[in-house]
C-alpha cells in the first residue's frame, strides 16, 4: 500500500526540479537551439546573454529568430 504513494510523491518531485531547472531558448535563424539563462537587449544590434556555464556572451539580432522563455512567453 506504500508504494503507489511512495512513487506517486516520487513523480511529484521530480517533475518539481526539473520546472525550477528551466531555461531561456535562443532560436537562431540557422535552425540551431541553444539554452541561455538571462537575457537582455544590450544594443539595437546585438542581444547579451548568460550561457550554461555563465560566461556573458552576445549574439546579432540578424541571427535571432526568437527566444522562446522559460514562462512560455515568445519575444523578438
């Protein structure tokens, strides 16, 4: 009797860190998906963003075809 609620609870917490494990896509028009964490409009050109291992990097909009956020919000 303790198992389906042991595995139920199970399910539950990992379904739970893998939401709060989330991230920002980066869609480029070449077809390329790439994780980022925070992003931000640092010119009119380019956009900065924070990578997997944190570093700051930046990319063109011309690239860009859109960053789909980890709320489910599409911009750009």
């Amino acid at each position: 009797m303790k198992k389906p609620i042991y595995y139920f609870v199970l399910i539950i917490l990992t379904l739970s860190l893998l939401e709060s494990k989330a991230q920002n896509t980066l869609l480029l028009i070449n077809g390329k998906k790439v994780e980022i964490g925070e992003f931000k409009r640092s010119d009119s050109l380019f956009l900065a963003y924070k990578n997997k291992k944190g570093k700051i990097k930046s990319v063109n909009l011309f690239d860009i075809f859109s960053v789909q956020e980890k709320n489910g919000k599409e911009t750009i």
